[in-house]
C-alpha cells in the first residue's frame, strides 16, 4: 500500500505521499472567451463553444461532443488568437445557474480548429501533463467544493480567471495520471453503458404515456364512437358529439397581481409539474420583492413560453395545486364550467398541441402569451366524459410513472457511483493497479 501524507487542502485529507499539490496557476494560463450572441451565430463558419454548451447535460467533459460545436462569423474572430483553443486546453464556464455547475468545463481532446466563446474562461494547459486525468479531476466534488465556496451570486453564479487560478490541485506522476485517466475512462463506460440502456427504457415508457394521452384526448375512451373531421391539423378526426371552438372559449387569462398582497408562497414551473421553492435556498437568486409576481389558484393552467425557439419540447404545462406565485414570465389561465382542470391538464400536455404552440411562437425569443393562442382551435368532450378520460389518465400514466421512477432512481444511483469512483481515484483514496493501466 501506498503512504499516504495529510494535504495541506481544507477539500482533502490525505493524498499519496509522492503526489505534489500546487495551485492550478502554477501549470496554466487564463484567457477569456469572445463575446457575442445568439444572434451571431452562423450555419457554417469559425466552430466555437459557449457556457451553454458547457452546461449542456450531453457534454461528457473529457472529450469534445461536435454535436455541441456552434459557428460564428469570421468579423468575431478578427484579432481573437487569444481565445483559440489548442490540444490539451479546457474551456470552463464563467457563471452558472447553480452551485453543482460551478466549475463545468470542456476537455480538448484533440486537435481542432476552436474558439471559446461567450461567457467562457480558456484555461491554457501549459505543463499539467495528462489532460484527462485532470479532465476528470474538475469533474470532482472535492475539487469543485472550493470554486463553490468562493463564487458569488446575484441572479447567477459567477466563476472569474482569479478563483481558477487559486485553487489547488493535486498531481500524480505522469505514469499515475495516464493510468487514472484509462482506468477511469474504462470503468466510467462501463457505467454509462448501463445508464444509456435504462434511459433507452425510460424513453419508450414516456413515448408510450405520451401516446395513450394523444390518444385519450383526441379520440376518447370508445373505440367504435363515430368520428367527425376536427379540421384541425393536430387532432385529426374526433367523436362527432365533441366541441370544437376557440380556445378563448374554454379559458380565460388568470392574472392577479402580488403587489400589496406580498403573498410569498413560491412555485415554479419544472418539467411539467408545479413545485414549491424554499425562500431560505434560494438565497441570492430572488428579487427583493414579489411584487411583479402573480397569484394563481389550484386549477390554474401555467404556461412557460419562452424561448421557443431553442426546442418546442421547451414549452412546459403545469395544473395549479395550491395557492401561491409565480414569476409573471408565466402565462395563467383558468377554465370555466365546461372544462376539468385535469383533463385540460392532459390535452395541453399533448405532444403534436406542443408543436402547434411552437408554431405559432414570434418576436426574438419565439414568446407566446395569451393573446397569442385565445384563437387558436381546440377540442373539448361533455364534461363528463372528460371526468372519465382523466379517471382513465389517472391510471394508466400511474402505473407508467412508478415504471419510470424505478429506472429513474437506478439512473441516480449509477450516476451517483460514476462520481464517488471519480472523485476517490483521482484524490488518491481508492488505489488502482497503475501497471495494468498505464
């Protein structure tokens, strides 16, 4: 077994006694990135990745993914030397939405014609020997703890040139380093593969949901009920004794404002789901007031429309379970008598009523609001006919959901072991056979 000695690091314990502990700044050089937006960006030019590539959940960090690489015009690179990427180099993140994001960064793995681009840091590898080794040291908890523990925060969190510089790092003799990187690459597989299999799963589970919703919504429960055609390009033929009518018809804009009222039960709008937020955490990425938010009731049907252009999958539904607020980028309507907050809930989760949303998004940021989509056709059974299909709903999207939970929290679990193995090899506190992996 290998000695061990105590690290002069609050973020580690121990570290083998043959391995040196110096700060990054003492292997690396800082640029930054070239600034500009969505605006710019270009079919075919100058490849360049930006934070939000870096943030994206398919960047595996120790290598470039190309189906993130963006282009930019040759008038932004004018003068940029600086900001070009060379084999070996990182390119991180300046700021993040949360703490977990500090400290996400891209390895390049390989020659490429590259720039950092908008909100980025360019981390110059000037002698730190095996890139991926380190690649994988960034991706630790132990290291980022203390890029964490220095950010600060407004609306986003902010990770500057001097932070990167400071921290320390560890580093293994070069043999180690290449032998950690293979080992890890090796086992990280391993685990990824099985990670992919079961998202393959959840995959067809959620198509499967998705199906029976179109399905229930649009045809109903009867399989032998006439049908009509709905004209309507998203729904195809209906029941003939359904209604067919504006969707100003069926809802009504919910918008009661906060201002005096200073109701601070908080939600927000996630993956199709109301939650509430905890005030006490959200510290730093709050207003000073809640004043510009609106109130909505459990019922309500919350819109997020913006930014439709990225993804219409982007557009997210939520049904109102309780009394609260939420942020007036929020669109809220509510329903009247001929319409059940839980079916409505179902047919405006419909994946083809998400395209046409998509559609008919404008302006720079693709928004919709409710003067957008109050004309916009949509069909509705008798009330009690919606109280069944949402009976049925119920049911089956239960069964499917418990489905989806297990595989789920496998995923969590393989993902939580990907980053133990992570953080205890490249911190010395699990030994490998570096022979066989060097």
């Amino acid at each position: 077994m290998k000695k061990c000695r105590v690290s002069e690091m609050s973020w580690l314990e121990s570290v083998p006694a043959h391995w040196e502990m110096c700060r990054l700044k003492d292997y690396t050089s800082t640029n930054t990135g070239i600034t500009f937006t969505k605006a710019n960006l270009v079919d075919c030019g100058n490849a360049v990745l930006s934070y939000g590539q870096i943030h994206a959940k398919n960047n595996p960090t120790t290598q470039i993914n190309h189906e993130l690489i963006r282009f930019i015009p040759d008038s932004l690179v004018n003068d940029k030397l600086s900001s070009k990427v060379k084999q070996g180099d990182f390119i991180f993140a300046d700021t993040s939405e949360d703490l977990k994001g500090c400290g996400n960064c891209i390895y390049i793995n390989e020659p490429i014609d590259l720039y950092a681009g908008y909100h980025t840091i360019l981390l110059r590898n000037e002698g730190l020997g095996c890139g991926k080794y380190f690649a994988y040291l960034f991706m630790s908890d132990q290291w980022r703890s203390q890029i964490r523990k220095k950010v600060k925060s407004v609306k986003l969190y902010s990770i500057t040139q001097g932070i990167l510089k400071q921290a320390f790092i560890v580093v293994p003799p070069i043999k180690e380093q290449e032998a950690i990187a293979a080992y890890l690459d090796k086992e990280c597989e391993k685990i990824g593969r099985k990670i992919e299999l079961l998202e393959r799963k959840a995959d067809a589970y959620s198509r499967l949901r998705r199906s029976l919703i179109n399905r229930a919504v649009t045809r109903g429960l009867n399989p032998n009920v006439l049908l009509k055609p709905s004209t309507i390009e998203w729904v195809g033929d209906i029941p003939v004794h359904w209604t067919i009518s504006r969707f100003a018809y069926f809802f009504a804009e919910h918008n009661i404002s906060n201002k005096g009222v200073n109701h601070q039960n908080l939600l927000s709008l996630s993956f199709g789901k109301i939650i509430r937020k905890n005030i006490d955490s959200c510290d730093g990425l709050l207003p000073a007031s809640f004043e510009t938010y609106q109130i909505v009731e459990p019922g309500n049907i919350v819109f997020r429309f913006t930014d439709l252009q990225n993804d219409h999958k982007s557009l997210r539904v939520g049904l109102v379970n309780e009394e609260g607020i939420i942020t007036s980028a929020y669109t809220c309507v509510q329903g009247n008598k001929k319409t059940l907050p839980k079916f409505a809930f179902y047919m405006l989760h419909s994946y083809d009523i998400k395209k046409v949303f998509y559609k008919l998004g404008g302006g720079m940021r693709q928004s919709l609001n409710y003067r957008t989509i109050k004309d916009m056709k949509v069909v509705f059974p008798p009330i009690e006919e919606q109280k069944e299909i949402a009976a049925y709903l119920d049911e089956k999207c239960a069964k499917i959901d418990a489905i989806l939970e297990k595989i789920n929290t496998e995923v969590e679990r393989l993902k939580e072991l990907k980053r133990s193995l992570i953080n205890e090899v490249v911190t010395g506190q699990r030994a490998i056979d570096t022979e066989s992996h060097s």
